[in-house]
C-alpha cells in the first residue's frame, strides 16, 4: 500500500473519483527556491504518513515555499500548506524557519492538528465506503440477536429514583444525614 501522495492530477479527477487512497490523491509542491536533492520525494512521503488515513476525505493538497525577506536574511522560508477537503472549508496552515525542510517540518505539525481538528468538529469519517461493511442495519441486527429495536425513555424522575434506591434508601444521595 503506497504511502505517499502522487506527483500530478488534475483538480476535478479525484473529486470526481470519489473516495480514493492517499496514491491517487494529487499534491502540488510550488517553490521558486532551490529545495535541498529528493526533498519533493520527502514531503510527499511524510504528509502521506502523517495524513494518510485521512486521504479518502482530502480532494488535492499544495504545498508551497516562498522567501519573504528576499536576501535580507534571517527567518526567512515560508511553507504554506493547504488541503482541500471534500465538503469542507480548505484547511491551510504556515510554518517559518531558516531553511525550507525546518519550515515544512514546523508547518507539518500545524497542519495534521488543524486536519484533526476539522474532522472532529465536523464529524467526518474517513473510513473509505467501498467494500464489506462491518455495520449492519438497525433491523437486521434485532433480528439476529432476537432484540427489539425500539428504547425506552427514562425520565428525569425514573432517574432518580433509581439513584435513591442504589444508596440504600429514599433520600437522595447527595443529602447528608443530620449529625
């Protein structure tokens, strides 16, 4: 299983695809620097292992390194990074540093917790829809163990009763006794 995000695609291919591993997913890296030998080949692999599971949600990502102070020096590399995400606002983040691989690696971070985070608040699963599911429906499931899908309601009152009887009396447990 390849972990590592693919070099080209176009920008509708994997939307229209659907639900696809982190192999078919497109990651576009633009720079106008000099990046260091087989450091393309290392932010590919690395945001396929930090961000791979999440791959079946993430339509195309970019990644892109830019010097802001020009030849001024200091902490100068920018590397923003941005992911498009299926039915969702992008998610993008920016890490500094000296070098580009230290600005990746400082807007790596930032991204898997702003992507985790999106998918919490949002309750997006990427868990991938093809193939045997281990959930069944409500009422094949009753069926099989014999249970009635239907719940009861417990009431507010149900509920303390039932509090008052587990401490071994009629007064609730949160009273105490007088001295």
């Amino acid at each position: 299983m390849p972990t590592e995000f693919a070099t080209t695609g176009s920008r509708k291919g994997k939307a229209t695809r659907g639900r696809t591993g982190v192999a078919a997913t497109p990651l576009a890296i633009r720079t106008k620097l000099a990046l260091p030998p087989g450091f393309a080949d290392h932010v590919r692999a690395r945001l396929g292992r930090q961000l791979g599971h999440g791959a079946p949600i993430i339509e195309r990502g970019s990644v892109r390194f830019e010097d802001v102070n020009g030849p001024r020096g200091g902490v100068d590399i920018v590397c923003r990074l941005k992911l498009v995400v299926s039915g969702r606002p992008s998610v993008q983040v920016e890490g500094r540093g000296t070098t580009a691989p230290l600005a990746f690696s400082r807007a790596i971070a930032k991204l898997t917790q702003a992507f985790e985070r999106t998918r919490g608040k949002h309750g997006i699963s990427t868990r991938s829809t093809t193939g045997m599911s281990s959930r069944r429906p409500p009422r094949a499931q009753a069926r099989r163990t014999g249970r009635t899908t239907t719940t009861r309601r417990r009431t507010k009152s149900a509920g303390t009763a039932t509090r008052a009887r587990a401490a071994g009396g009629a007064r609730s447990p949160r009273r105490r006794a007088p001295r």
